[in-house]
C-alpha cells in the first residue's frame, strides 16, 4: 500500500483526526510556495500571460471536482465571498423562506440573514433530527413550506456531526418546489463524489484548505448556465474582456471574460498560492472517481469500532459520511477532546460532539494510538 503520510510533515507521534480543521500542506507544496515566493522576487521574469495560465490550469482542474466546465467556476478566497455573490444574484421575495439547517457553518448563515433581512423574507431553520436523518428531514420541512421556499442554502456532509445529506433526493424536491439550491461543499469536495448533475444547484461554495488540499484563502464558486450573466460582487479589471492585453487597459470594456471568470476575486492570479493549489489538487487527481470515499470510509469505520469499544457512540453508518465522523458524547465533548490532545490526538470538539476527521494520512499505527488514546480516556 502506499504510503501517503510519507507525503506530509506529520510528528510520528501525532494522530491527526482533523482535516475537518485544516489540512497540511504536503512536502511538495512546501517546495512550490518556497519557489513562488522567490519568483516574485523576481517580478521582472512575471510575463502578462502568467497573469491568466496558472488560475486558468487550476480552473480546469477544479471543474472536474464538481463535474462541471472551467466556464462555470469562479475563484473565490472564500465561502462567505463565494455566498456573498449568490445573494446578490438570487431571486426573492417578501414573505418567502431560506431553508438552513441547525448548527450550519456561519459563513453559509450570515449571508442569508442580511438578505432575509433586507427582503423582509424569513428564516426557517431545519431541527438536527433525532434519527440522525437529514435527507428525511429536510424533505419533510421542504414539503411544509411549499411554494413559500425560495431557497435552501445547505451542506452536502454537517460540519459538526459528519452526517451525510442525500442531495439527489434533496435537489428533486427543491426543483418541483420552484426553488433555488445553493450549497456549500466545503466539508465535502475532494473526499466524498459530487456532482452538479445530480441536483443542478444555483451555486456551490468551496473552501479549499480542508478536503481539496489547498492552502488557506483559495476556494472556488460554481455558478449554474443561467446565473453566469449575473452581477459579480467586486468590479475587477482582470474581470474585463480584453484584459489579456496590457496596453488597452484604458480601453474600458462593458462586457466581462466568459462564464464565471466575471465572478473572479480581484487578483486572482494570486501568484503565491496558486501553485501550491494545483499541486493539491494534483494529489487528489491521482485517485479515482469514489476511491479517497472508499478508503476514507475503512478508517472512520477502524474509529467507530474503538470509539464503541471505549463506550462512546459514534454517528450512524446509515447516515454517517465517509470523511467525517461524529462521536456523540455530550456535555464532555470539550473536556475528552482536551486529554485526546494531551495524549497526541487532534480532533475538535463541538457542542456535545467531537469530530473525527481522518485523512489517507492516518495509517495503522495512528488507528491503534487513537483506539489506546480513547480507551485510557
Ligand atoms: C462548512 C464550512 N464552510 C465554510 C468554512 C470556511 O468559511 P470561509 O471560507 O468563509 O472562512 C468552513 C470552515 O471551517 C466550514 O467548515
């Protein structure tokens, strides 16, 4: 078997369960961000063309993630960026709802609470269900509000729990009910298959220093055929027709760069971190459709057996993700995850949940220092 923790700089002595938090760049990246940085002390050897080729090979390479075209992917810094764009180019109207689900992650929240805000437009909020089933929630809530529902602004895999919503099922529901699907894929993409096909949403979010092996402040948003003649948040020259060509700068242009390219951060040549993003994106590129899923799947289930063993009750398999695992233990969460840290495991506690979030990294040795870890605990 290969060894990818050879790939990182991880302490032999240290059980990362917390790609959820962060993922560490790779040796290689390390090696590539030392060199771009020497590179831009060298701006004399930047060529105009560098300007597009490098975001554009990272563009390309992103596309595939979501099963999609380059022409419908922007780069974004952010999800809260990326989100913020959706609002501003979504339709709705008084009295209408955004779905959301309880305890989503804030940068899929904020947004939608402005423009609920400004729209006079309301909230409804999807409880965690009892049986660890979303999908059948979020169903439910979906039948509830009818043509009411304008928007449901939702993960494919809670960020908190690990548990999985099935966004084919979902995606349907939305559709018949008129609405608009926005997702954010952050805790998911690069780990778990995805689709556009499968539930055509509006836009989805993606922040790429978790599960896509980016560096922090690099992420992308795609935006659907029939939004990519919207209105980007920022108003970028590089954005521009014609930008290509430095010397007609001055000869401003209406019309913007094809398909979502108009959506683009300002500077997004970003000539730092995009060669350390594409070298992340590389390191996925090497599996196949569904393999890093299958292989994640055998370790977060190695961690459910010692977590039951140590008499803590992980999440559901029937509704738990490959990538995420969620150990419901209650008001101790903090206090176990503090002593799993002083014993070298990382996790993160939140709530009355800890959050194991394994990658290819953890190997046998790591399962058994966790399985000894929680059972002294
Ligand atoms: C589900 C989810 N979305 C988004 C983010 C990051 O958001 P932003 O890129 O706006 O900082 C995180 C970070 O933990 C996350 O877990």
């Amino acid at each position: 078997m290969t060894d990818y923790r050879a790939d990182f700089d991880i302490p032999r002595d240290l059980c990362y369960l917390n790609a959820a938090y962060m993922t560490p760049l790779t040796h290689r990246q390390v090696a590539i961000a030392q060199e771009a940085a020497v590179r831009m002390s060298q701006p004399w050897d930047v060529r105009q063309v560098d300007f597009f080729t490098q975001s554009e090979a990272v563009r390309a390479r992103a596309a595939q993630f979501f099963g999609a075209q380059s022409d419908n992917i922007a780069l974004v810094p952010s999800v809260s960026y990326g989100l913020s764009i959706a609002v501003r180019n979504l339709r709705l109207a008084a009295g209408q709802a955004i779905l959301v689900l309880a305890d989503q992650f804030p940068s899929n929240i904020y947004p939608w609470r402005r423009l609920a805000a400004e729209t006079n437009a309301e909230i409804i909020t999807v409880q965690a269900p009892d049986d660890q089933d979303w999908t059948k929630a979020i169903l439910s809530q979906i039948a509830a509000l009818q043509d009411r529902l304008a928007i449901a602004a939702i993960p494919q895999v809670h960020w908190s729990t690990g548990l999985q919503i099935d966004l084919a099922a979902v995606g349907d529901a939305i559709k018949a009910a008129g609405a608009q699907l926005v997702l954010d894929l952050t805790q998911s993409l690069g780990a778990v298959p995805f689709s556009v096909a499968s539930c055509d949403p509006d836009f989805v979010a993606v922040a790429s220093y978790k599960w896509m092996m980016g560096p922090y402040s690099t992420g992308f948003l795609y935006v659907a055929d029939r939004h990519l003649d919207g209105i980007p948040l920022e108003e970028n020259w590089i954005a521009r027709r014609g930008s290509e060509d430095f010397r007609r700068l001055v000869d401003y242009q209406d019309g913007y760069q094809a398909g979502a390219r108009r959506f683009d951060v300002g500077e997004k040549s970003n000539f730092h971190l995009m060669p350390v993003l594409e070298d992340g994106l590389a390191w996925l590129d090497r599996f196949a459709a569904g393999e890093i899923e299958l292989r994640l799947r055998d370790v977060t289930a190695a961690l459910a057996v010692s977590a039951e063993r140590a008499g803590l009750k992980p999440a559901h398999c029937a509704h738990r993700s490959a990538n995420i695992l969620g150990l419901f233990v209650g008001a101790d969460a903090a206090q176990i995850a503090a002593r799993l840290q002083d014993l070298g495991v990382a996790v993160t506690a939140r709530g009355e949940t800890i959050r194991l979030a394994p990658h290819l990294w953890v190997d046998q040795v790591d399962l058994e220092h966790f399985g000894d870890a929680i059972m002294r605990i």
